[in-house]
C-alpha cells in the first residue's frame, strides 16, 4: 500500500538522485518521524554510502563534533581531514571540508544524514562562529555531496534557508497517523 509517508520518502530519494542533487530539508514537530524518515533513507542507501550524524548529541564544541563525526564515518578519512585542528573555528571550518570533500569508498558522492541541523547554533558563542549556520548552509551548497537535513523548528529553518540557494527542497512532514506507525512497524504476523 502507498502511504503519504512512502511518498514523502520516494522524494526524498528522488532529490538526492537529481542531477544536481538538491538537499531536502524535512521539517516538522515531534513525533513527525524525521528521524525514522533518516534512518530508513540510510537502510535504502546503504549504510556503507551514507552517514547519519545526529547533530543534536554532537555538537558540544566544534573539536568533538569534528571528531565525532570522522572516528564513525564510512567515508575513507584522510590524514588532513582527521587531525585536529586548534581553535574553534579551524575545527568547524575542517567539518565543512569534511562535507565538501570527502567521498565514499568507490569515488562517489558521500551522503550526509544531519538530524536536527539547527542545534548548530550552540557554536555561536564561539569565536569567530558568530554566522555558524549561514556558513554551514553555504557549505553545503557549493558541495558535490549530496545532504538531508531534518529540524523541528520550522521556522527558524524557513528564515535562514530563505533566499539560499536552490538546491534546499523544504519538505514539511505532517504528523505520524496510525497507519503511518503501522507502515513503519511492518508486518506484525
């Protein structure tokens, strides 16, 4: 049976598949499934092509989520890309290299799964990260990876995507229905 949440995740799939991939960004309130929508892109994709970050428990300081976010990547991590740099903003400036350059063991896209995107925001007060989502949006818009990005703050994520670049697909998700829940429980026979 074909679900709105099977149609949902077809075009989420269809917009990393597009040439130029776009980055859609799912945004909706708790309990609208943008995680399980994540994670069952990544099981889709396959875990070895993608990577899912949970922004929301990494991003403590901009040296642990560089660090948190190489140690687990299936994405080969070169030399450069794997020190540490010293200060906050080389560190958050080496995690959007990361994004930008990294590519997946046969030389292809790397795929990002980032849930709850906007908790970035705890960088700001760092130095030098005052504009940390405005920065970390263009990043990912000049890079040839492709990116889904989820967020419970509607808008918020409307006001800073506003006037960037094409290639963010804003997709709200609604909240789950039963038969929502019991397309993602599977059969229960």
């Amino acid at each position: 049976m074909l679900t709105a949440r099977t149609a949902l995740s077809r075009r989420v799939i269809a917009a990393l598949d597009a040439s130029p991939s776009r980055i859609p960004v799912l945004l909706g309130g708790c309990g609208s499934g943008r995680t399980t929508m994540l994670q069952q892109v990544r099981e889709r994709l396959g875990r070895t092509a993608v990577q899912y970050i949970d922004v929301e428990r990494t991003a403590t300081t901009p040296e642990r989520f560089l660090r948190a976010i190489t140690a687990v990547s299936p994405f080969p991590v070169t030399d450069s890309s794997a020190s540490t740099p010293t200060g906050a903003r080389a560190a958050f400036d080496a995690a959007l290299g990361f994004f930008g350059r990294v590519r997946s063991a046969a030389s292809e896209p790397a795929t990002f799964l980032l849930d709850e995107f906007l908790e970035l925001r705890t960088f700001e007060s760092f130095p030098g990260l005052r504009r940390v989502q405005h920065d970390f949006v263009e990043g990912l818009s000049s890079s040839g990876n492709r990116f889904v990005l989820t967020s419970r703050y509607t808008a918020r994520a409307l006001r800073l995507l506003r006037d960037r670049s094409a290639r963010f697909e804003v997709i709200h998700m609604p909240a789950l229905t039963a038969e929502d829940s019991l397309d993602i429980l599977g059969p229960t026979a």
